[in-house]
C-alpha cells in the first residue's frame, strides 16, 4: 500500500514532508499530519535547509540531485516535491523508512 505521503504522477514521484530544521542529525523521524516528517541538521536561515534536504534526499535516494525539484512550500516546513527518474515508489518507501 501506498503511504499517504507519496504520491505517483505521470512526470514522476511526489512527496510531501514535513521539515524540522536546527536538529542534532539529519533523519526521517516518522509521520506528521499525514506528512512524511524530516530533521535536517540546518538552520532554516538562508535557504540552508532547503539545500541540505535536496542533498540528503539524493544520496538516499540514490539518484541526482538535479532530478529532486520543489514543487512547493521553499519558505514553510510542509514541502512538496517532485523526484523523477528510474525510481520506483517501493524504493522510495524503503530509502526513507523511520
């Protein structure tokens, strides 16, 4: 079953997190009103944040960094965005598992 956080779309792969930036590590931490929820080990000043969750979405997705792109929510902690490419939703699930 598909988690309510993912979503398949013709173009490819949308997720919906929730980013809480200033964390200790870097991790998934679980589901937060139907948000996939994120810690990021970065200020939220300066775009820091947004930077680090496009990098660390990369290396455990395993995919470049340029086939991650914000379709939403750059200044807020609920993102959505669109990864693209050969990636499946199973791995997806698997790479952000809690």
């Amino acid at each position: 079953m598909t988690p309510i956080w993912l979503k398949q779309t013709p173009n490819g792969i949308t997720l919906n997190l929730h980013c809480q930036p200033g964390a200790k590590i870097t991790k998934v931490v679980g589901l937060h009103d139907g948000y996939l929820k994120i810690s990021l080990q970065a200020p939220a000043s300066e775009n820091k944040a947004n930077e680090l969750l496009l990098a660390w979405l990369s290396k455990q997705l395993k995919v470049p960094q340029k086939q991650i792109q914000f379709i939403s929510g750059q200044n807020s902690r609920q993102k959505r965005l669109e990864v693209w490419g050969p990636i499946s939703p199973e791995q997806i699930i698997q790479a952000l598992k809690p």
